[in-house]
C-alpha cells in the first residue's frame, strides 16, 4: 500500500471526502483558469477549432493532445482515488456505467461548454433534477434523460449561460 492510499483510506470520512474534493475541484478551476490564458491552452482551442490549421501552425498536435489526454486523466484518477474508500465493493455495472457518463455530458451542455463556468454552473441543477428523477421514475430514468439531453441541445444550444450573455448583450443593444 502507497503512502497516498494509506492517507486516503486513514481519512474516509463523509467531511474528509467532500473536502479533499473541494480541494480537487478548485485545483480543476485553478488549472482551467490557467489554460484559458496559457500558450497550451491556445494550442487546445485551435486544435479544437481547425486541427490541420494548427499543425500548418506549428503545433504538435500529438504531442498536445496526449498531454491533454494525460492531464485530465490525473484529475479523474485523483477523484477516483478520493471517494473510493466509500465503496465497499467495485463491478463492471458501476464503473462504466454509461449513464454517469451521458449525465456528465449533460451537465456540461447545460451550463454551455464555451463558458469557463458553464460546466460547473449546469453541475447543481441537474443533479437535484437527477436524484427527483430516480426517486419519482427510476424505471423510465434512462427515457427522461435522453429527453433533457434533446430539449437542451435543441433549446440552448450554447448552454444556460450562453442564452443568458445573449439576453443581457440583447438588452444592452436596445
């Protein structure tokens, strides 16, 4: 056993975990922050907007999504490490479960992906919406959130906050 797992599994407390994940959060916000203003962070956009534009650039487009990849791969793994002292056990149902990863999509399509805090900003009402859901339907669970999935791409497209930025630039406008 790792130093690092020994001090994870010392601490599994409810408050222990939520703070080690309050903590993981803001170290999340603090690196996106940073990639909003950093050449690495420019080098994801343009690959993101035109990836033969931006090797035509200059940029190793291999060499920087790999680092992406890796990146966030640390910050999944840390999350990971810090809650799994709260399960008593792991199958292959919890683990890839696709709809914890369709209701991530979710959440971040709400907020607006173009956003630095969109993402976080569809994280709270959709949770509560999803524990309603589950509550009240938890047989037709996968039905509705295919549902909220299309009335969200459909009807805001650039996320809550997007619509909300286009309202106030409207209204400064008139």
């Amino acid at each position: 056993m790792t130093c690092a797992t020994t001090i994870l599994t010392r601490t599994a407390t409810s408050a222990a975990i939520y703070w080690q994940l309050l903590g993981l959060f803001l170290a999340v916000m603090a690196l996106g922050w940073w990639l909003a203003r950093s050449p690495f962070g420019f080098a994801l956009r343009l690959i993101g907007e035109d990836e033969q534009a931006a090797r035509h650039c200059g940029i190793d487009t291999t060499r920087v999504k790999l680092a992406a990849f890796v990146l966030t791969s640390v910050f999944i793994v840390l999350a990971g490490a810090i809650v799994a002292p709260r399960w008593t056990y792991i199958d292959a149902t919890i683990a890839f479960n696709a709809i914890v990863s369709f209701q991530t999509v979710i959440m971040a399509l709400l907020g607006g992906v173009a956003r630095f805090w969109g993402p976080a900003l569809g994280v709270v009402p959709l949770v509560l919406l999803f524990e309603t859901l589950i509550k009240y339907f938890p047989n037709h669970f996968p039905i509705v959130l295919g549902a909220i999935f299309l009335a969200i791409v459909y009807a805001l497209p650039r996320g809550v906050l997007g619509w909300v930025l286009d309202r106030a630039s409207r209204a400064r406008a008139r």
